[in-house]
C-alpha cells in the first residue's frame, strides 16, 4: 500500500472536540501508529474487527463526465464520526481508523491537460485505472487479515477495486449489492465512474449483482437489456417503490438478499440515490436519508456481508458537516447492525 497515509493519534486528538462527562468516538478507535513489517500482518494481529479507509478522489467522476469534489467526503466524514458519542450504542473498540490513500501524484498528473479536450478524458480514464490498484491492494490486504473494510469517499469506480481485492482475498468470485439511482454498468471503454460493476463482472471477480432503486429517467434501454439478458444481474427502480407503489421496499430488499446474500458480497450506497444530498449526480427525487439507514442496516445483519462502500457524495465547504453527519450515520448504523455474536 504504497499511497497508504495512516492516520496518527495526535491528528485524532487534534480533530476531537472533549466535553465534561463525554466520551467521544474518537478516545477508543485504534490506529497503527507505524507499519512494524508488513501492513497484513500488523491488521492480522489487531483486534478489531472493522477497518475505516479514506478514498480521497473524485477522477473517476471526472473521467465519466460528472461534478467533481468526491475528493472532500473523507475530511468531511472523519471529522464528524470521531466526535460521535461512544456509549451502549456506539463502542469504537473494534474500530481501526486506517487512514486515506493519496492520490496527489494521479491528480497531478491530469493538471497539465485541459478538462473540456477529448485527450483529458482519455488521460483521466487511464489514471483511473491506477487508483484501481492502490484500492485493490488496500482492500485485497484489509480483508485476508480478516477484518471488514469500511471504505469512505471517491467515486463510484472504487466498486471495481472493492470487489476485486475482496475477491481475490477471499480466492473466489464474489456478489455485489448498489444502492444507486444508476446501474455503473456501462460499457468496457476505458475506467471510470460508471463501468466499475460491468468490469468486475467481465473479468470474474463479480458473480451476482443487483441494483437498488435504478430511476428510470437515467437508465438506458441498452443498460436495460444487458440487466434482462442475464439471470446473474437483477434491479428495482426507484419509481416502482416509491412513486408508483408497485413494489414494497422491504419486499425488494428480501428479493435482493435472496439474490446476492448466499455468498460474500460488497455493500456499496451511492449519495445519488439519496434525495437532495450533494453528489455527483445529486437528485430531486430519491430515496430519503431514513431509507438508506435502513438499507445499511438490513443488508449489515447479514453474516456475508464482506465491505461497506459509501460514495459520490461532493460536499461544498458549506455542506461537509452535512455529508459528514450522513456517512457518519450510514458508518455507525453499519456497525451496530453487523456487530452480532
């Protein structure tokens, strides 16, 4: 893990807000102070069993044409949750806070070409495909020491370095579920954004998938027969739940878990999909920020629940403590809900 930036003590305490008769989140996470030998090893030893990761980058958002500042959910994030409350709800005692992976060489590389040129987008798409192999490697090394990574920020192309690591951890295939308001299923044209679940699937590290809460509006009839022609892939639109009722939530969450809960699998929540929340692609119209806890914790009971994946969310500096608050309540509804004997 070479871009790997661990986290310290003293940043901690820096970002810790103490009160009289309080004990804050952040005075009982751990940290790997430095790497003694080898970063496996020193996870392999820890006890704790939920590893936080920061993915501080918004390329592959960029690479596939939408509004950047993915890039800020990790600070946002991280100064909220360590000032949450640890108490009978909340115990930070399984907790490792990581650290972030760097990608300032990767964005240094694209400032020396013009944003609106094809070439741009070409470039972004190929350092896109670098920041894959930092994040399968974190991941790859998080899950064979038999922890559960819980990754924060950057865009949604991270899905393909989550289900890859994890796949290759675990030496098979492994499902995926998205709560997304898009399929990121596009075609093989280079890495970015919207293609990090259709080429996990073509290279045999994604075997089941499905999609939660696709909206119609933005969901091609070329997305839409590649989703039909193949039992492996299934989706619920956002409009069938919650506008038109033809569905019931709970009932398509079931559906879901029958689908992609028999083996390991990856939960990613896009920020897309949840109604005025700044993202990539914020939305009008979208499942509300009680829904999504909800699906976090249903789908965090499961025992083959494998990684957490919050991303997409773009908060301006008037909006991280915002962003921050709702990852931080995804993040925490998570571990209560995967903390069982």
């Amino acid at each position: 893990m070479d871009t790997l930036v661990l986290m310290t003590q003293s940043k901690i305490e820096n970002l810790i807000s103490k009160r009289p008769l309080e004990s804050k989140f952040g005075e009982h996470v751990k940290v790997l102070s430095s790497i003694t030998k080898n970063i496996y090893e020193d996870l392999n030893l820890l006890d704790v069993k939920y590893v936080i990761l920061g993915l501080p980058e918004d390329i592959g958002v960029i690479a596939n044409y939408g509004k950047p500042g993915a890039c800020a959910t990790w600070d946002a994030t991280i100064k909220v949750l360590l000032n949450t409350q640890n108490n009978a709800f909340n115990t930070a005692k399984n907790v490792l806070i990581l650290g972030h992976l760097d990608f300032t060489a990767e964005i240094e590389k694209l400032s020396k070409w013009q944003q609106d040129t094809k070439k741009y987008s070409v470039k972004a798409r190929k350092v896109v495909a670098e920041i894959d192999k930092s994040v399968c490697d974190a991941v790859y090394t998080i899950v064979k020491a038999g922890k559960i990574p819980i990754l924060i920020g950057g865009g949604h192309n991270n899905a393909y370095g989550n289900i890859k690591g994890t796949s290759l951890a675990l030496k098979h295939k492994i499902n995926a579920i998205n709560f997304d308001a898009h399929s990121d299923f596009r075609a093989l044209e280079g890495r970015h954004s919207g293609n990090g679940f259709s080429y996990a699937f073509a290279e045999g590290f994604l075997n089941n998938y499905f999609v939660f809460g696709l909206h119609e509006n933005y969901t091609s009839d070329t997305i839409l027969e590649i989703l039909k022609e193949n039992k492996k892939l299934q989706y619920t639109t956002f409009e069938a739940i919650e506008i038109r009722k033809d569905l019931a939530f709970k009932a398509e969450m079931k559906r879901a878990k029958e689908h992609i809960a028999k083996g390991e699998f990856g939960l990613e929540i896009d920020c897309d999909a949840i109604e005025n929340i700044p993202s990539s692609a914020q939305t009008p119209s979208g499942f509300s920020t009680t829904r999504a806890r909800q699906f976090v914790n249903y789908f965090g009971k499961q025992k083959q629940v494998a990684y957490l994946h919050l991303c997409e969310a773009a908060p301006t500096s008037e909006q991280e403590y915002q962003v921050g608050k709702l990852i931080t309540y995804l993040i925490t509804d998570f571990i209560r809900a995967n903390s069982y004997e």
